[in-house]
C-alpha cells in the first residue's frame, strides 16, 4: 500500500494518532516522528532525523504498544539533539556491527561452507564449493570486508571467466551472491547487492555449443514472478515446466489422460520419454493450481494447447521466455532444468540421486540403475515442493532444506 504522508502545521493529539494507528501506512504526527502501521496491523514508531553529517535517517523507536506519544516525542527530541550536536547516531544493526568484528569475505566463505558441508551428502561437491571461490573470487574479493563489496566487485570477481568458462563463472557468482546474502542476514551488510546489477554488468554469457543457456537459479524467482504477471497459456506452460523442472517437449506434448489430480501427479508415458521410460511427476501446490487453471481454459485434449487446439509450439514458450525479459543468450527453456540441478546441489541436502531422478536422466552404470529402480517419489514430491517454495520466494536469501 502506498504511503500516507501529511504535512501538519502543529502536532497530532493523541486521539487523532489513536485514529491513525488502524490505518495502514507510514503517518507523519509531527515534530520528525512518524507511526508505521504495517497491512498486518503491526505498528511502531519512527523518528526521521539527520545524523552529524547532515545525513536523514530513520530510527526505529520501538513498538507503539511500548511507548505512548509523549515517550516517542521525547526520544525523537533526543535524536535530533544528538544529530545537532554532532554525536554518531547508529542503528541497531551498526551498533551490533560496532562492537563485533565484520568478516572478509574469505572468513565469511569459511563460515558458510563449514555450515553448509554438514548436509550436503556430495563430498565431490563440498570440495568444489570452496575450491572455485579460492580459484576465482578470493583474489579479488577476499580479503575485503564483506560490508565494503558492492555491484562493481562482483562483476570484477567473476568477469575474466564469465565467457571463458560459462558454467563455472555461473556457479562462482552464485556461490559469491549466497555468501553476500549471509553477511546480511547476519546483520554485517545493511543491504543485498542487486542480483540483477551484477547479471546486468557481467552482460550475456555467449552460448557454448552443445549446450543451453541457462539462467543461475538465484534469478528464477524474479523470473517467475514476471512470468505471473501477464496470465497467457504460454506464461503457465513455462512456469510449469520450471517448476517440474520438465523438457519443453513434455510440458507442450502433455495431455489430460497424464494428469492425475488426486493423487498430483503427472505421469509421463515411456513414448513420450527421451530415455523411453515411463516418468513420474510430483505436483507442487503451485504446479497444481497452474493445471487447474489450464483445466478452467481447456479447449482440446492437450493441457497447454495452441490456438489450434493442438500442441503449442516449442517458439511460443521462447517467446513467454523473452517475453519476460530473458534473452536468447542468457537463458534457454531447457536450461531452466540446469537452474533448478544447481539449486538443488547449492542450497539444498537432497541426495544427487533424487534430483537426477527427478530430471529423468539415464543412469549409465548398470548396477547402479538397478540399485536405483524406484522411483524415490517420496523424497522427489518433498524436493519439487521446496523448489516451488524457492521459485515463490523472489529472493535470494540462502535456503538450507534438510532431506
């Protein structure tokens, strides 16, 4: 909801801020000292005053259950006093940052990985996690403070490599993004870097041949979120193939007969396969009601058909793709399965074998694919709903799912 500003040539009274406060907004009530009242009905104090160096800044004063007028009045007069008097007026993250060190960026490496290491079930993986950011971000990054790195850092962390070795800058620059987003929620940063400013200033990585281009997960929940802005048959094949984490083929192949609503699954037959077996997929709750709403608009035996009430074509996906901001060169529709393999490796504990089952790949060792004979269909509905989750989230505050 907007913001409810008012300019007031005297102080509100304490019945008109009584009346204020069930009116979500942020309400000016005189003398630099606002109420906030949030859509879920949480309300706190405010004051705006300038620090010694002239600069605004709001402070939170507290819950407005905790102190009344006249108590927020008089701490705000105390900050402005301050302010005027040239004293430091810190917030409650700088004072906590004042007296604890802030780490490099190496110690903060160091940290996450040490926490990360103890669920991830791929020793292979551990290794590399830290290995990369030794290789191509320590260098440049690690010996700075992780408060002091900024968009510009990032790009020259990961710019020598991100057309040499696509796939590895790829992954470094996530694993550079999910160690930034831990120093804030740890309160050592005030801010996230902008993931879309670092992709921005890296520019599109050029496609290697044989492979697809494909977006780092850390930008799918943005992506999705375009994608549900503008509700067309292409938009929700595209948000279901990301969260099936299905080839393009299968997704526009797909008819009503797969669908099992009951029991929320899509049952893919063997013809229909590149490997020529049968594969089962687990529906997330959003990946079910993008069925059920194809079912509401359903015109022909096909759940995303086009216009002719056949299979869509393979450009009309690209084109949801683009659509929503994506280049050709930045992402594929296939490589979204890329996106949701790395997240799973990244943010999450779910076994390498859950989420190769989960993509349909082909097992090449024998004794291993009968080892592997079911389906683990259980664990896949768990992984494919956090997925979901992840998609939904719209941010890249690092996600540990234990599995």
């Amino acid at each position: 909801m907007a913001e409810q500003r008012k300019r007031r040539a005297k102080p509100a009274t304490v019945t008109e801020v009584n009346s204020m406060a069930r009116a979500p907004g942020r309400h000016s009530v005189g003398e630099s000292l606002i109420l906030c009242v949030s859509p879920s009905g949480a309300r706190s104090w405010i004051a705006r005053v300038r620090d010694g160096e002239g600069k605004r800044r709001d402070m939170g004063l507290g819950p407005f259950a905790d102190l009344t007028l006249a108590e927020a009045r008089e701490k705000a007069r105390a900050l402005r006093k301050a302010g005027r008097d040239g004293m430091p007026i810190l917030t409650r993250a700088e004072r906590r940052r004042a007296i604890r060190k802030v780490p490099t960026f190496k110690e903060a490496a160091e940290i996450v990985h040490a926490e990360r290491k103890v669920v991830w079930s791929n020793g292979k993986h551990v290794d590399q996690w830290k290995n990369t950011l030794e290789t191509y971000a320590y260098p440049k990054l690690g010996h700075l403070p992780v408060d002091k790195i900024g968009v510009n850092q990032v790009v020259e962390a990961v710019a020598d490599v991100w057309q040499k070795r696509p796939e590895t800058a790829r992954r470094v620059r996530q694993r550079i993004m999910a160690i930034l987003d831990w120093a804030h929620a740890r309160e050592y940063r005030d801010t996230q870097v902008s993931n879309g400013a670092v992709g921005l200033g890296l520019g599109p990585q050029r496609g290697s041949k044989g492979n697809f281009a494909a977006l780092p997960y850390i930008e799918v929940a943005d992506l999705v979120r375009r994608i549900r802005s503008n509700e067309t048959i292409g938009n929700l094949a595209l948000e279901f193939a990301i969260l099936a984490a299905a080839r393009s083929g299968e997704v526009r192949g797909a008819t009503w007969d797969e669908i099992d609503l009951t029991a929320r699954l899509w049952i893919i037959p063997a013809d229909r396969m590149k490997a020529g077996k049968e594969h089962v997929v687990p529906l997330s709750d959003r990946s079910l009601a993008i069925v059920q709403r194809a079912k509401e608009l359903r015109t022909s035996d096909i759940v995303f058909p086009g216009r002719k009430g056949d299979a869509m074509s393979d450009a009309t996906m690209a084109k949801a793709l683009r659509d929503a901001g994506i280049s050709r060169e930045s992402g594929t529709v296939h490589g979204m399965r890329s996106a949701f393999r790395d997240w799973v490796s990244e943010e999450t504990s779910f076994p390498s074998d859950v989420a190769e089952a989960a993509l349909a790949h082909v097992i090449k060792n024998k004794v291993e694919a009968a080892y592997r004979r079911g389906s683990l269909l259980a664990k896949r509905r768990e992984m494919m709903a956090a997925w979901a989750n992840y998609c939904e989230g719209g941010s890249n505050v690092v996600r540990m799912v234990v599995g």
